[in-house]
C-alpha cells in the first residue's frame, strides 16, 4: 500500500545571474507558461508551469552511463540536469540552438525507447529533451 505523499508540487529553482536571458529561454523559446512573475529590490523573479514534475534520482555511475549515451562522454558537471518529454526532441532542439542553447551531443535513440538530445541553456543547466518512442520505432540512432 502505497502512502500519499505530503509534497504537492515539485519546484526547480534557477538562480540565473542573467535573468533576463534565463526567462526568454525557457518562457519564450522553450514555450513553458508563465504562472507569474514579480519584482523586487533586488530583482524579479518568474515561476514558469513544466508541465508534472518527477524527482529522478540516479547513482554517479548511473548518471555517468546516462551522459556517456546522451553525450559520449561523462558530462554533467552539477548534480541537477533538467530531463524534459516534448512531442518531438529534434524539432524543439533545433529551436534551442537557434536562440542560444548549446548541442552537448548529437539526438539518440535509448534503450528505454526515448529520442534524446542532450543541450546546455543559460547559466550551464543541462537540459534532456526526450521524446517517447512508439513501440514499432526502430532503435536505431
């Protein structure tokens, strides 16, 4: 039997030295939907909806697997990495490129059936886009 949980939301927080950057990224270019933003003495802040949120835990060696197939080389320097299911990986990630994210490795197909591109966005955090694959699509790279 399963106990429900007392967490009701899951939130990430993105200390950005360039704000301004950090919310045209994943606001406007990445598309995330502003719940509200707000100002103060010391600057603004901006909450953004992501769709459900998980908490993935993985051991280093885990972690390091995972950024040797996304990547081909061990590469996530902190220990937060945001992974984000989008309807089409290749599509957004050239999106991204275009307004500023940097291609960590090339778009993969993973034994877990994801269509994966690893990017990096403002203030280094590395971003997942996957893609779940249709049980019929091949897995191929």
């Amino acid at each position: 039997m399963t106990m429900p949980s007392p967490v009701f939301e899951l939130r990430v927080v993105l200390t950005a030295d360039n704000y301004e950057t950090a919310v045209r990224f994943y606001r406007d270019a990445l598309g995330l939907p502003e719940i509200r933003a707000f100002d103060g003495p010391g600057g603004g802040g901006t909450l953004l909806a992501a769709g459900q949120a998980t908490l993935e835990i993985l051991a280093r060696p885990v972690a390091n697997s995972v950024d040797r197939l996304e990547v081909g080389r061990a590469a996530t320097p902190t220990p937060i990495r945001l992974a984000l299911e989008v309807a089409d990986s290749d599509d957004l990630r050239g999106h991204l490129e275009n307004v500023g994210a940097k291609r960590l490795g090339e778009p993969v197909n993973t034994p877990w059936r994801h269509r994966s591109v690893r990017l990096q966005g403002p203030e280094g955090i590395q971003l997942t886009l996957f893609t779940v694959l249709p049980e019929t699509q091949d897995q191929a790279g």
